[in-house]
C-alpha cells in the first residue's frame, strides 16, 4: 500500500481509541483523537521540504494520544564503501572517520527537530542510518512497527522524481508501509 486507506485502521494497524475505526483513512481517525500505539517514522535532512514534512509529523503526533516520532536521517556511504570491509584496512578506517564527520555535522540540527517535537509534547527519537533512503525508512518501520511514513517534497513530476532517484517517488511505488508527502510549498513568490 502507499497511501492511507481504511484497511490500515484499527487495533492492528496500532490505532485505538474514539475515531480509530471512522473516517476514510489513518490520518482522519488520528486527528479524532485516537491513541496511536506504532510511531510515526520521519524522513527528515534538515532541507526545507524535510522540515515541512516535520511540521506535519508534530500535528500529526499532536493531535493524536500516545504518539511519538523517529526522525531518521539517512545517509548513503560513499560509492566504493558501501561494502563489508575488513576492520584493519586503511579504507574501514576512512569510512570510519568519515561516519564520524557526517555524525558530528548533522548531531546539532537532529537534536534541534527532535526539541521541536518534544516541545510539542510529542515523543521523539532520533536516528542515523547508513543506507539508501527509501531502504532505510522502510527499515526502520518495520523494526518499529510504525504504519505511516512521513516525507517531504519540493513536488517534482514523476519524470523527474524517477530519473532523479528522489525517496518520496521510491518510497510511494515501493514502499509496502503508508507514506504520507508533504509537499513544500516555499514562501510566497518563491519558485522552485
């Protein structure tokens, strides 16, 4: 499935209470105030359509008793390291530093949205994964049992989001968990 339908309601997609069994689909019934009992999985970067798309999972986690988020940063090895490599060579060592950069880099801005989720009264996790995208958020639900995952889009035509390897068009052709996109829409007169 790749969009919110009514199959996934009730106890077994994790959703209880008041509206877990109305509405059309998952996100209607949470905003109705059920409890949610799967977390909401959150692709996010720190890019512009990433932080729309947390804007949505704070609403969504607000609105809804019992919710929390997992922000997932997800970062591709380099090409040429993405292999098992043995722990004494020169390139684990490289690729070991380099996960350390990229950690240290992107540590500040994870903490800095996982405080705006917690501020909302909503509870949060963060983590980094070192794979592809949309392999790693569909990971990432299933270890947690989420049913919704959340990701953001300047809102590329599906030409381009396929040419481009973009995760939202990835995720919504492959993903077998539900993906909620949340399109950017940028400041007024700002064109993309």
């Amino acid at each position: 499935a790749t969009c919110l339908t009514p199959r996934r309601m009730g106890n077994d997609a994790g959703v209880e209470g008041p509206g877990a069994e109305s509405g059309p689909g998952t996100a209607e019934a949470l905003r109705k105030g059920a409890v949610m009992t799967h977390p909401i999985v959150l692709g996010y970067d720190g890019s512009a359509c990433s932080s729309a798309a947390l804007d949505e999972a704070i609403e969504l986690g607000r609105d809804t008793r019992g919710a929390s988020v997992v922000l997932v940063y997800c970062h591709e090895p380099p090409p040429g390291l993405s292999c098992a490599l043995e722990p004494g060579c020169a390139a684990a060592k490289e690729l070991r530093d380099y996960e350390r950069r990229i950690e240290t880099e992107v540590e500040p801005m994870l903490t800095s949205a996982a405080e705006r989720v917690r501020a909302a009264g909503v509870e949060a996790e963060v983590k980094l994964v070192w794979d592809d995208p949309p392999r790693a958020l569909q990971s990432v639900a299933h270890e947690r049992g989420s049913h919704v995952i959340v990701v953001g889009s300047h809102g590329e035509g599906p030409i381009a989001g396929a040419l481009g390897r973009r995760t939202p068009f990835e995720l919504l052709h492959h993903s077998d968990v539900p993906v909620l996109v949340v399109p950017y829409r940028g400041d007024r007169g700002e064109q993309h």
